[in-house]
C-alpha cells in the first residue's frame, strides 16, 4: 500500500486507478500529511445465485427448497426494511 497527495492523485487519477484494479494495489490519499481516502479494488458482490450455490452445496442443505427459502428471505427483509434486498 502506498499513499499519494491529493494534487497527486487529481493529476494521476487515471494511472492511479489502473494500478489499483489491474495490479490489486491500494493507494492512500493524503492532504496535508494527513491520510483521506483509501482507494481499493472493488469486490464483487455475491449474488443470490451464489446463494444458492451455497445452500445447494452444504450437505445439511439438500432437504431445502432453495428457491422456497431465498423467496422467505426476500419477503421478510423487504417486509422488515421496506427496501429492496440486496445480496
């Protein structure tokens, strides 16, 4: 990990952003000595597929209708939250 300036980081934003997505470096952003910003590669987000996945391959799982249960989470976080879900 290593840390650049704020004016830094505006000339270089590019170069800086192409170092952390294809070499997985994380960049630390300073202003005045004093550290701002990380800047990190973005994960990928599991999804209900994934899930799913998950459940099917857990030994203790294959009694349950995945499709049943994921639809019991979404309708209970939407009821709870009032928000859509998101995995």
């Amino acid at each position: 990990m290593r840390t650049v300036s704020a004016y830094d980081a505006r000339v270089r934003l590019g170069e800086l952003l192409n170092e952390v997505y294809y070499r997985d470096e994380e960049i630390i952003i300073e202003r005045k000595g004093k550290p701002m910003v990380k800047i990190s590669k973005v994960e990928k987000t599991k999804t209900a597929a994934d899930l799913k996945a998950f459940l099917a391959a857990a030994g203790s799982w294959k009694h349950i209708d995945t499709d049943k249960f994921m639809a019991n989470v979404y309708k209970s976080r939407k009821k709870a939250s009032r928000s859509p879900v998101r995995l």
